[in-house]
C-alpha cells in the first residue's frame, strides 16, 4: 500500500521508497523519511498529502505519496 491509500490520522510505518533518483532518496532521508521510520498522513489534497514525520509536518505531491510504500 502507498501512501495515496492510507487513512489520515493513523501511524504507519515505512517499508521501501520506490524511485531510482538518488537526489531524491537523499532529499527524503534528509526529512526522515526511509525504510523502518514512522509516518502518518494528516491529510489528504488534491494535489497531495500532508505528512506527519519525527514530530515535522510536510506537503508532498501525489507522485511522490504513490513511491513512499507502507
């Protein structure tokens, strides 16, 4: 499941970042974003969600929310 697929307000945590972009892995474990960590949607948009990571909210787009595998 994808992050597009997950319920708002629940805590999941993350198994693999589906991309081939090294610049982006590293922009995403710079956030705390990779394999083993916690994350929890806060919303859902249009154009995206926003995330709960370590305690930092950010917005990410749908493309990005669709590589991020829970």
């Amino acid at each position: 499941m994808t992050l597009r697929e997950a319920e708002e307000g629940k805590e999941y945590i993350i198994r693999q970042i589906n991309t081939d972009d090294e610049e982006l892995n590293a922009f995403l474990f710079s956030l705390g974003c990779y394999s083993g960590e916690a994350i929890t949607v806060v919303a859902h948009r249009r154009s995206g969600c926003t995330v709960s990571i370590k305690d930092a909210r950010y917005n990410i787009d749908t493309q990005l929310a669709e590589a991020i595998v829970i």
